[in-house]
C-alpha cells in the first residue's frame, strides 16, 4: 500500500495560479472561492481585504486606487511563486482599483492545499507579498477634508 505522500493531490497542482485580476467592478468573494476549488484541496484559506472608516487614527470617507500598468503581471509573477513555495492546488487573487466607498471589497485572495495548514500559510504569503510588491497605490480621503497616497497595496 503507497504511503498518502505517494498520491498526486499531495503535491501541487500542474498549473495552480486559476485567476489573476485587476479590475475596475465590484469584487465576488464566490468567484474566487470558485476559481480555486480542487478535489484533492483539503483545505482553502481566502482573504477579504475591505475598506475601513478610519486609517492612523483619522476617519476616512471614501478611497480610490490606482495601479501601474504592470500590476497583473506582478500579481501574476507573485503567484506563481507562492504557488511553487507551496504545495498549492488552485489560487486566485483580483485587486480593485478605482473609487471605493467603506465596507467595499479591495482585494480577494484565495489558495487550496492539500492541507488547511499549507492553505493558511501560503494564502498569508500570497497577501502580504502582494501588498508590499505590486504597485498598486491607494488614495485615500479622510473625513476633515485632507488626503493621503500610500504606496503598493
């Protein structure tokens, strides 16, 4: 009888990076949850990023991002090496750019492993590589009228 490290679902997926976005509409949790659904997954970690009503002690009103041009295929370049640290099944990840309000979805991640441990570890890497590697800017609005750009992510 072949050991369960011997079975194929243990180990990653051929082609696991399953959804890469940036995109200027609303975000769906369930087309990301989708995107990563695997039969040899036993465990999927997703992260919701939103936008919150206050940053640094100040109340924000309403923020707007913005990306360079290359920010998929940073997206796309950091995915793939999570996916090959990892034991990854599927992963997904789409970024918002544009005006958002609070309570709006600005990112979704999501990575299948084998198992919820890998899952966790590599959906954590996956967001905080993302956040400090991808040029993507956010503009933020505060509430007593003044403003403030924060650098990727």
């Amino acid at each position: 009888m072949a050991s369960t490290n011997d079975h194929p679902g243990e180990s990653a997926a051929q082609d696991p990076v399953k959804l890469i976005g940036i995109r200027e509409t609303p975000l769906s949790v369930d087309e990301v949850f989708r995107a990563v659904g695997d039969d040899a997954a036993g465990g999927t970690a997703l992260f919701v990023g939103t936008v919150r009503n206050h940053d640094g002690g100040a109340d924000v009103d309403a923020l707007g991002y913005s990306c360079h041009p290359s920010a998929e295929a940073e997206m796309r370049r950091i995915a793939e090496k999570v996916a090959a640290e990892y034991p990854v099944r599927a992963l997904a990840a789409v970024h918002r750019v544009g005006d958002l309000g609070v309570g709006d979805l600005a990112v979704v991640v999501a990575v299948s492993c084998p198992h919820r441990g890998e899952a966790f570890e590599a959906c954590r890497k996956l967001i905080d590589d993302l956040k400090h590697e991808v040029p993507i800017w956010k503009h933020q609005k505060f509430s007593d009228g003044t403003e403030e750009w924060v650098g990727a992510c």
